[in-house]
C-alpha cells in the first residue's frame, strides 16, 4: 500500500530530524532543519562517519527521511548550496519540496505499476530456467511483486531483467522470492503473485526507483482528483 502524500510545508519544521542519502552512496547522514525560508530548506551539514562534511553538487538530487510522530517522511530536494548559519553553524540550502509521503514502519512502500520485467528461476542446485516475461503487480525501492500462473516456493532466487523505466534505465537484479500468494481469478484459474526482494541493489538504483514510484503515486492522486472535480 502506498503511503499518503502531504503538503510539505504542513509537516516539515525547525528542529525537525532528517536523514539524507546522496547519489552513488550507500551511508544514509543525519541532519536536521535548522531554519526555513519562503523557497529553501537550510538544515545542518551532515558529516560522514569519519566526521568529514558531505558536500553533494550544485543540482543534485537527494532523497530524504524526515521523522514524525509514529511515522517517517520521504522527500526528494535539490542541493544549492554550502552555508554558515550566525556564523558558525555549517550548514546545507535546499529547495522545499512540493509534498512529502508519509508512511509507517517500513522505508520503501510498494506501489502499483504497469511494466513488464523478464524473470529467470534459479533451482537450488544452480540450473538457471528460461526467461520469461511477468506482468507487474507493485514495486518498491527494495523489493517487487510479479503475477505468474505456476507456484514459486520462498527461498528461490530469481534473476529480474527491468527495462523502459522512466528516470532509471534498464536494471539487471538477483532477487530472493520470499512469498508466493494465489490468487483466484473470475474465470475459475488462478494466477500467484510472487513477492521477492533485491539483493544488494545499490543505493543510487534503489533512490531512482524511489523516485520514479513517488512521481507515479503523485500522478494517480492527481487523476484521482481530476476525477473527482469532474
């Protein structure tokens, strides 16, 4: 289930604690908003675990988790710029984001897609299987859920082949079943959704993905709205 997405401005405040990831790195910074402005976000320079400051390029994406009361904020912002704050406080300046997801006790929410990805089964003694092509059902930053018409018993690696996704290209990605769920068609036939879980997905793949799922969910609640007015 996807979470619900909010005016950012309506729950981002000073003081508020935030985690940062940059491209093409794993390590998630700490942070926390130190002052607010009608167009930035000025928040505390996150420092490396060595104590070295991050400093992203000018124009970079970041993704971010902000805390809340039982639940998180994800947002993505764009890097400005390097400051000191009263002169002594380093600090970074970036843009406000337009909304925010809220969500519990999980970092990445599955959200429904329309895409295809290429799967291979792999048997417990190495033998991969032929391709074959599997309709979608949710994807999330770490993990997917595809619909095929044989059972997949949890535990069984499956090589994904995932192509023509806007803003992340194509990902080629060993990924470890964890659930097989049939499920009854109106027909009488019956179709399992298999849930499965990447395997060491970098973090700059998994942030695009990210990404990419918080621009379809803004989309779908946008359509929803349209329809609603009409």
């Amino acid at each position: 289930m996807a979470g619900e997405l909010i005016k950012a401005r309506e729950v981002l405040k000073i003081g508020q604690r935030v985690e940062f990831f940059v491209e093409d790195s794993d390590e998630r910074y700490a942070s926390r908003i130190e002052e607010i402005t009608e167009e930035e976000l000025i928040v505390a320079m996150p420092m490396s675990s060595k104590r070295v400051p991050i400093i992203p390029r000018t124009g970079e994406q970041l993704y971010a988790l902000a805390v809340g009361r039982q639940c998180r904020y994800r947002f993505f912002t764009t890097f400005h710029k390097t400051d000191r704050m009263d002169a002594r406080i380093p600090v970074w300046h970036i843009s406000w984001p337009e909304q925010v997801e809220r969500y519990q006790n999980r970092e990445f929410v599955r959200v429904k897609v329309n895409l295809l990805v290429g799967v291979r089964l792999i048997d417990a003694d190495g033998t991969i299987k032929a391709p074959v092509t599997a309709r979608i059902v949710d994807l999330s930053g770490n993990g997917i859920c595809f619909a095929l018409d044989h059972e997949v018993q949890p535990g069984t690696k499956a090589a994904l082949s995932l192509e023509n996704i806007p803003g992340v290209g194509p990902v080629e990605q060993m990924s470890l079943v964890a659930r097989c769920t049939p499920i009854s068609r109106e027909e009488g036939s019956t179709v399992y959704h298999i849930g499965a879980s990447f395997q060491h997905l970098p973090r700059a793949v998994s942030n695009k993905l990210v990404h990419y799922l918080f621009d379809v969910q803004r989309k779908a609640i946008a359509r929803g709205i349209k329809k609603d007015d009409e």
